[in-house]
C-alpha cells in the first residue's frame, strides 16, 4: 500500500456529495444544473489524476488514503485505489457529467440533480471503500436516491423489496465476518479461509439481487418506467454487483469459488438470453431500454468463470463498454420522451421527422450496447467470446444468440419510434446543444476506444489476470 499525502479520495467523494447539498438549495433549474455541472467537472477532474497517479505507481499498486478508522477491529485506511477501481471511478463521473446535461428540462429540477450528485458520491466511495463496513453502509445508502426518484408507490416498493434484500444479505455476511480477526472487514486482508459457512452464498446472492439477476429482475422495469432516465442509467451503468462479486468473491474469498462461479455465470446467460426474448415482445420503449440493460449487463459476469485471462478481460471490458452504451441509450430515451410523452412501439411513430439526430444517436448507441462493430462493445465482446469458447463453447454461443436479439430489439424501436408517416406530431425541436454535446461524447467514446482499444485493455488487464490466476487456481484444486 502506498499512502498518499492528502486525503483525495475522500475529496473525491465530497465534491459531488457537497454539490448535491448546494443544488438542492437552489430554485433555479438552469442554476442548479450549471452547479451539479461544475461539481461534476471538478470531480471528473480529481478522479482523472486520481487514476493517472495509480496508473504510474505500477501493476498492483494501491493508493490509499492517510485517513484510518476502526469500523470493527483495529484502524486501517478506509479508502484506497487500484487498478481494479480507478478506471470505473473515472468512468461513472464522466457519465453522471453526460446524465447530468443531458437530462431534458422537465426532469432537472434541484431535486432530482441533487440524487443524481448523491448517486455519484455514494458510488465513487463505494468504489474507493477498503472497510467491507463501510461497503455495506454505501451500499445501502445509494438505494435511496433511486428509490427517492420514483414517483410511483408500487414501483419504488419493488425496488426496495429486492435492493434491500440484497443489502440485508451483504450486512449478514459482514456480521459473519466481523468475528476473531484484528481487522476483520479490510478488504485487503481478507482470505479464502474466511469463505466458510454462509458467507459467500450470502454475498452471492448479494450481488444476484444488486446486479437483476434472473429470477430477481423485476426491479429494472420498474426502475426505468419511474424514474429520470440519468438516475435509472447509472444505478445500473455503477455495476456494484460486479464490483463486489470481484474485488472480494473472486479476489479475496476464493476457497468458495468452484461453487460461486458456475452459478453466478450460469444465471448471468439465462438472464441475458431470457431478457432478450422479453424485450422482443414489449411495446413500451422504457421496458425495451430496462430490458435491454439487464440482458446486456449480465455478460459482465460470465466472463470470469474463464481459467484464462482473456474471458476476464472481456468481461472487463464489457463493463466499461455497456455502462457508456446503456446510458447514452436510457439518456436517447428520456429526450425522446420528453418531447412527445410516453412511446408506444405498437406501430411507427415518424418521431425523426422532428428529431433526427436524436434517432441517430438513439440507434447508434442502442447498436453499441450490442456489440456493434467498429464501436468498443464489439471489440469488448469479441473478447469475451473468444475467452469463453474453449472453456464454455455453448455460454460464447448464448451470449451471440442474446447478442442478436437485443440488437433486432434495438432496430425495431428504431423504426417503429422514428420511421414511418410522421402524422400530427407536437411542435418540437431536436436535440438541444447540451443533449447533443452529451450524447454525441459518449459515442464518440464508443467510436475511439472501438477504433483504439489497446489503452483501454491495458486499464483491464491487471485485474484480469490477477482474476485468472485465482480462476486457475480453483480449477486446478479441484
């Protein structure tokens, strides 16, 4: 561990959690949204030196703060950077600063830009977390801006019903865990001989219900159809399943890992399969978009059932690839909403007829969720497949047969949304400046890193092949 001279980790989780305190105090919709933008700026700015510095300090190398604390047991750092988080952490700012521009006027009030400041707080210190406490604690805590964001009763009772089952889980495994060590929740010291007991089905099951895994998808729906599209996109663009199933299942509890990896990947293909076929039957965009996520972010765990490198790269890499796609997609959607209302697929709309651009980029960045060659998806999922073919041939076909629905799911909102006799539509513009700026980055991003991957593998390739060798090391003890 290298401790740095000041806290920036923390400063990094207090920018947008102060910002969020400042624009709620605001009345002003234009004011509060230039307030959550600069906060957001200087967040990304800081997170962005933040993975330079741990870049250049050298594979394994983790930064950590000087600030200690003892949750339970004796006084470690509380946050830390690695290879494994600087890049998602740099990653989510950039897109709460997309979400935060691009979402339309009539869903950027101070409320609704204050959770949005808050969602970023919580899940950048979630990242940084090295206190399995303190992962629990944020864990928790970042439900509540999603949950505050939607209006409906039952939709928000869905979503607590599910996340919080999950939390509860991630805190009984904590309890178990809390027990005959110094510092037994350090993440860093934690080891396979603590894997016994329930600890692991616990926090599997934990990262099932986080990451809507089938049978526990219900919430996606309902957080998509009730929710500002900004909100809805990064809670699940953050990934926090996949974070925690990594950093702590796979990396630190690995004793139980010949049980957790068939089962976690496993139902990750049924979900993305079973997802798609759904998605093909449903007329509301908003459960296409919620549905689409949940097929697509499942192939981020299957990957890391591979005993070799390559599978765990790709799944990466899919990370980074659909939480920039999802969310310029979830973001696509609440532009094309609020402009002509709720979006029945049931037959053409003509909508391009007064916002093309937004059906560009709408179908640009709904093919790159899928894998759309020359944009980084494809490049991610070739990946992917390719780790997963000898070691798992029928999951690499499963995840092209899924692949392919989602992207004839993707044309046919197209079409239906877009194409066709425009009829007698509102008297609305295309995207404004801020929207296409927003938008048009993200699939820019898609665009360079599809056409330049090697930097952005190289992020990838330390973890994913500290991943394989506790992969291999499992299989081989079996």
């Amino acid at each position: 561990m290298t401790e740095t001279a000041l806290p920036w980790l923390l400063v990094l989780v207090l920018i947008p959690a102060l910002g969020a305190v400042w624009v709620r105090r605001l009345v002003d919709r234009e004011r509060a949204r230039l307030a959550a933008l600069t906060a957001l700026t200087a967040t990304a700015a800081l997170a962005a030196w933040v993975a330079q510095a741990t870049y250049q300090a050298g594979p394994g190398a983790l930064l950590v703060d000087p600030l200690q604390a003892a949750l339970v047991g004796e006084a470690r750092p509380l946050l830390g950077v690695d290879a494994l988080s600087a890049a998602p952490m740099l990653l989510f700012t950039l897109l709460a600063l997309g979400a935060a521009a691009a979402l339309p006027a009539a869903a950027a009030d101070p409320p609704a830009l204050g959770r949005l400041l808050w969602l970023t707080a919580l899940t950048l210190g979630l990242y940084a977390a090295l206190d399995l406490a303190l992962v629990a604690a944020l864990w928790g805590a970042a439900l509540l801006p999603a949950a505050r964001a939607l209006a409906r009763p039952d939709a928000r009772r869905v979503l607590l019903v599910y996340q919080g089952a999950g939390w509860l889980c991630l805190v009984a495994a904590v309890a178990l865990l809390a027990r005959g060590a110094p510092a037994p929740l350090f993440i860093p010291d934690l080891d396979a001989s603590r894997a016994g007991g329930a600890v692991v089905p616990l926090l599997v099951l934990a990262v099932l219900l986080r990451k809507g895994v089938f049978p526990f998808h219900s919430w996606v729906p309902a957080l998509f159809e009730g929710a500002p599209a900004g909100v809805a996109g990064l809670f699940v663009a953050a990934h926090a399943g996949v974070y925690l199933f990594v950093r702590v299942v796979v990396l630190r509890l690995d004793g139980a890992l010949d049980l957790a990896l068939p089962v976690v990947a496993g139902l990750a293909i049924v979900t993305s399969l079973y997802a798609a076929v759904l998605a093909l039957a449903q007329r509301e965009l908003s459960r296409v978009v919620a549905l689409l996520a949940t097929s697509q972010s499942s192939f981020v765990l299957v990957g890391f059932a591979a005993s070799d490198a390559l599978g765990a790269v790709g799944s990466l890499m899919v990370w980074l690839s659909v939480a920039v796609a999802l969310t310029g997609l979830a973001l696509a959607a609440g532009c094309l909403e609020a402009r002509f209302g709720p979006v029945d697929l049931g037959q053409p709309r003509g909508y391009a007829a007064r916002a093309p651009r937004l059906g560009l980029l709408f179908l640009v960045l709904g093919l790159g969720c899928c894998g759309l060659p020359g944009l980084l998806g494809f490049v991610s999922e070739d990946l992917l497949f390719h780790g997963l073919l000898e070691t798992y041939p029928l999951a690499g076909v499963a995840m092209v047969v899924a692949g392919g629905l989602n992207g004839f799911t993707v044309l046919r909102a197209y079409f239906h949304a877009f194409q066709g006799p425009a009829g007698d539509l509102p008297p609305v513009g295309d995207l404004l400046p801020r929207e296409r700026l927003a938008l048009t980055a993200m699939l820019v991003a898609l665009l360079l890193a599809g056409a330049f991957p090697a930097p952005a593998i190289a992020t990838r390739a330390g973890p994913a092949r500290a991943v394989a060798r506790t992969v291999a090391r499992t299989v081989d003890g079996q």
